[in-house]
C-alpha cells in the first residue's frame, strides 16, 4: 500500500470526522449513528498508517483526530438535572425493557429459590441450620422478635442515620459483587443471585415457623421493591458482561466486553440509586415499629405498583 493510495481512499472519511468532531457534541449526536464506526476505523487508519512509517504530518493529523473523537465519544459530559431527569425518566427503564430477558432470567432464580428454600425450612424447620450459621438465626429471630433487645436494627447500630449508611453498604457491597462476577462469564452472578435467594428464602421461612411474620413482613415490604429488583438488576448487568464474554459480534473479546460495559451502565447505575432509597427507606421508615402495620403494607404495596407501572411505562416516548 502506497501513501497516495491510502489518502485517497479514505480522505473523504476523515474530512467528514473533522467537520463532526469540530462541530462538537451536538453534531455527534445527530450523526449518533456513524460516528462510533467511523471512529473505529480512524483508530486502524493511524495504526496503518504508523505500521507503513507514512509521512510525520500525516500521522500527526491522525492523531490529533483520534485524540479529539476520543473526548467527544468517551469524555464525561457535565452534570446537569436535565441529563438525572433523562436518566430517571427514559434511559434507565428502557435499559431494562431492552434486556427483558435477562431480567425475567435473574427474577426467576432469585424468587424461585427464596421462594423454594422457605417451603423447605418451614417443612423440616431444622433444615436452616443446614444452610446458616446458628449465630445468624439467632440474630434474625432477636431481630424481629417484638421483645427482642435489637428489634428491627441490626447489633451495633444505635441510631438511624448509621443504620442507614450500614444498609447502604451492605447492600452497595452485594450489588457490585453481583455484577463484577459477570467478567466470570456470568456465572459469579448467577452464584451471588443465587446465594441471596436461598439466604433470604431460609430467614422467611425460619421467621415464619418462630411465629414473626407479622413483624417481618411489615417490615420488609417497605424497602423490598427498591432493594430486592435492584439486587436482581445488579446480577441482570454482570449476565449480560458475561454473554457478552462469549457473544462477541465480530469484536474482539476486550471490545466486545467495553460496549457490554456500556450497556449494562444504565442498569448498574439505576440499581445503585435504587439501593439508596431503599437504606433510606428501611432506616427511617422500616425501622419505625411504631407505625402501624397497615400503613406499611399500604406504604410497601403501593411502592411495588408504581415501580412497576415505572419500568412498564417509562420512557415510551421521546
């Protein structure tokens, strides 16, 4: 290949990408479409053209391209409530309308299994110790016992505001474990979502056979529309990393796994603010036990019909 050659094939390529990227985000955004190939090929464009040792001016030009698409396609665009108010309203429900399969995937394991272990633990009650520490079911009986020492807030945890960040961290911890596992093809994330159903299911169901449930599931349906699909969506994120592992589209693995990376943001991202409404929830308002437990099933009820009416019918139109 000939430099004159390879200019005057792609020439009219790269004077197009100037007059796109010297246009700014805007321009870039109408030709939203073209610009992230046509990058793509700008990138092998310098590499070619550096591998041949083309003319110094040339490549500098390259460059310089590549450099300023690069900011344009990957740079961080400033905060604005306009950009949160999209976010909330249109990217993230249609994030997880588009990956419905998935999602559906995640939700069946998770509340099959809770659903499956709390029929075993409440059927042979002696089977939860087969599944956890003595300790843990000790502290989850003092926990929702009315005459408890720690009732409804967790050991070392005296007022509100540290409950609140506890359960931040608790649940920010599970959710990133559930979707970095996904680089382990998925299967780190089916194992975490996995293992949280079955913990969930066998305390249900050991809290039910102690005679507890009218405390346990007062308490929990407050906070458990945010904080259990946002744990579902967290392990939706780490699947679609891990099929994307092996589903490369014609790109190689590394890129394959950044445009799943891109994908899976909005979910990911999504799932963490939702956790952080459910702390607040279950710090302030969970935790309260002396609010009445028809105000929290209206409270839980309620919250679970919007969040679905939320990702049913969000973001449907522009």
């Amino acid at each position: 290949m000939t430099q004159g050659s390879f200019i005057k094939r792609r020439e009219n390529d790269w004077k197009e990408l100037e007059r796109v990227i010297r246009g700014g985000g805007k321009v870039v955004k109408q030709r939203a479409s073209w610009f992230p190939q046509a990058f793509r090929l700008l990138t092998g464009d310098l590499n070619t053209a550096r591998s041949h040792g083309f003319d110094p001016a040339l490549i500098e030009r390259l460059n310089r391209l590549v450099i300023e698409g690069n900011q344009l396609l990957y740079g961080r665009e400033p905060f604005s409530w306009k950009s949160l108010e999209n976010f909330i309203f249109r990217s993230f429900p249609r994030a997880v309308r588009i990956h419905w399969r998935s999602f559906w995937a995640c939700f069946l394991i998770f509340f099959g299994l809770a659903a499956f272990t709390a029929l075993v633990c409440l059927r042979f009650p002696g089977f939860v110790y087969e599944l956890l520490p003595r300790q843990t079911v000790m502290d989850l009986e003092e926990m929702y016992n009315p005459r408890g020492e720690y009732y409804l807030s967790p050991r070392n945890v005296n007022t509100d505001a540290d409950m609140f960040g506890y359960y931040i961290y608790n649940n920010i911890s599970i959710a990133f474990q559930s979707f970095a596992g996904g680089i382990l093809a998925g299967i780190g994330s089916l194992f975490i979502l996995a293992f949280n159903g079955i913990f969930i299911g066998a305390a249900a169901g050991h809290i039910i056979h102690a005679g507890f449930q009218d405390t346990f599931f007062s308490f929990v349906i407050g906070h458990g529309g945010f904080e259990l699909t946002a744990l579902i969506f967290a392990a939706q994120g780490g699947l679609i990393l891990g099929y994307r592992l092996f589903i490369t589209q014609g790109l190689t693995r590394g890129e394959s796994l950044r445009e799943a990376g891109k994908t899976a943001l909005p979910i990911i991202t999504g799932s963490a603010l939702m956790l952080v409404i459910a702390a607040a929830i279950e710090a302030f308002w969970s935790s309260r036990h002396e609010i009445p437990g028809i105000f929290r099933y209206g409270t839980g009820m309620g919250i679970i019909l919007l969040l679905t009416l939320y990702f049913v019918f969000s973001g449907r139109t522009t």
